[in-house]
C-alpha cells in the first residue's frame, strides 16, 4: 500500500482498509470524533471533507488548520471513503472544502474529456464541475502514474524522460496493475507517442519489489509515494503529457471560495510533489499523526 498505487480508485479503495489498520498514520477510528474540531454546523463554519486515505487527511488537516489560523471556524469530516461516498455531500454543501485531484476528478465527472496536461485538465475540471462548486488554484504537487526507473538504471543509459526507455537493451518490461496495461497513458501509448515498445507486466502491488529486484525495468508507481523519499528512483518526465495529469486541488462550496480563496491557495502555492512527499513519509513511516504533520508544514512554511 505504502509503495505502489496503480490506479486512485483502487489505491483509496486499499487505503479504507489500511486507515482502520494504522491507528499511527490516521486520526484513528473513522467513528471516533475526540480530538477533532467540531461545530453546530452553522453558515460561517467551513465543513472540510477527506478521503479516507492518508495523504489526502494530511492535506485536509493542512487545510482547516490554516483557516483556523485566519479565524476561520471548521468543522472536520474526514475518513470518507471513495467518491461515491463523499461526492454526493459536496455537491449538496454539506462538505464545503475538500483537497482532490484534477484528473481523476475531472475523470469521475466527464468520462470522455482527453485533456492531459496540469493546466488543460484544471480547464476542462472547472467547465465539468457543478455551478456550486469552484475549483481554487491547483498545487504544483501532484499524485499520479509514473513511468519509474531505479536510479541505477537512468545513471547508466541516460534515462530522464520516456523516451529515453528506447535506450535500454532488448525489450524492457513494465510493471503496474492489470488495468494499467489498458490505460490511456499504458504501453501501447508510450509506444505511441515515445516511441518505446514495452512488454507488460501485472505485478500488482508488488510493482515496487518487482523493479527493485530488477524483474520489471519499469514501473507504474504514484508520483507521490513515499517510497522515492529513499533516493533510489527516478519518474521519467513525461514531455508529451501522455499521461493524466492529477495535481491537488481545493474543491469549494462556490458561496464560500472567495473568502477561503486566499487562505487555501497559499497553501496550494506552497505545495510540491516533494513536499507531499515527505509528508506521506512523515505518516507512513515516522507514524506521526495529520494534525501533527500539518502543523510542522504550516509553520516550516510560514503559514502559521
């Protein structure tokens, strides 16, 4: 779970499971209220939502504690689930800010829009979206598919982007989950728009060991796993935006988006892919709780 995620519907569907298992990395049982801001829910109250996935509670955490900052009074609802479960709340206003995804978002809500690149995607999301939600400024940090390559490897052929995969020897074999073989941005892409011809591999959540024991020579890892904390992987850069793009956005109730604009998009300007990151390494490894991590990035980054 900590290494790979191959698709967004089947990483949050994993990580309900890991949320109930790692007391440490989560706040705790999803039922379980102490310790968490609450409200009577009244109209000044900022509603914030997460997905019951750790990286997206951590920025959901960052998110209320910076409004809190400002005066702002929020309540939290986080450990939702999938989108089935939380999209319907957000559209009727019950949950008025929640951190998403704009690919996956914009997937979820028009399944033919072939927008790709970081700013066509948020176009096309903010033209997809409901009338009583705004899309605020989208972060630089974003959580999707990689083509991923040990380290080892990019230092011995040269390999910076996708490419370049045609300079390693025979045929390389890429590694990720059943599905992605089939995905919009899987091999048959990257052999057409790169050029590479790619054997395929599903390996599941193995993906990781795979590469790492050099069973695989590529792989389909998340850009924001914590396992590229460790130094020894390197995400091809993807020039041709084959690949969907998914940078965190604030999705907010529209009555509230310009008084919460300023706030939440200062946060979204102070966050990287590196920085996510680090944050999901400072939970899945360090086991520091989200209020915690939320409020040593708040402060490291002058927001506090």
């Amino acid at each position: 779970m900590f290494t790979v995620r191959i698709t967004r519907i089947a990483a949050v569907g994993a990580a309900a499971a890991v949320a109930l298992a790692l007391g440490a990395c989560s706040s705790g049982n999803p039922l379980d209220d102490s310790g968490k801001t609450t409200t009577s829910g009244s109209s000044d109250t900022v509603v914030v939502g997460s997905q019951a996935y750790y990286s997206n509670e951590i920025i959901a955490e960052i998110y209320a504690q910076a409004l809190e900052k400002d005066g702002t009074k929020v309540e939290r609802k986080f450990n939702i689930g999938q989108r089935d479960a939380y999209m319907p709340d957000l559209k009727s206003g019950a949950i008025s800010l929640f951190p998403e995804y704009t690919g996956n978002l914009l997937e979820f809500l028009d399944g033919k829009a072939t927008a790709t690149s970081p700013d066509d995607v948020y176009a096309a999301l903010t033209k997809a979206l409901p009338k009583n939600l705004t899309a605020l400024d989208y972060a630089k940090a974003a959580d999707q598919d990689t083509y991923t390559v040990l380290k080892s490897t990019a230092d011995k052929y040269g390999l910076e982007s996708i490419g370049d995969l045609s300079k390693l020897p025979g045929k390389p074999t890429i590694g990720g989950a059943p599905e992605f073989e089939k995905r919009p941005y899987g091999p048959a892409a990257a052999k057409e728009q790169y050029g590479v011809d790619l054997a395929f591999s599903a390996t599941g959540p193995t993906t990781l060991d795979a590469l790492r024991a050099g069973t695989v020579q590529v792989a389909d890892i998340y850009s924001a796993d914590p396992a590229f904390e460790k130094g020894d992987l390197v995400a091809l850069k993807d020039p041709k935006n084959m690949i969907l793009s998914s940078n965190v956005v604030p999705i907010a109730s529209s009555d509230i988006a310009d008084k919460i604009s300023k706030t939440i998009n200062a946060v979204s300007a102070k966050l990287s892919t590196e920085e996510l990151v680090k944050l999901n390494v400072q939970s899945t490894v360090d086991k520091k709780q989200p209020a915690d991590i939320a409020k040593d990035w708040l402060k490291a980054n002058g927001l506090s």
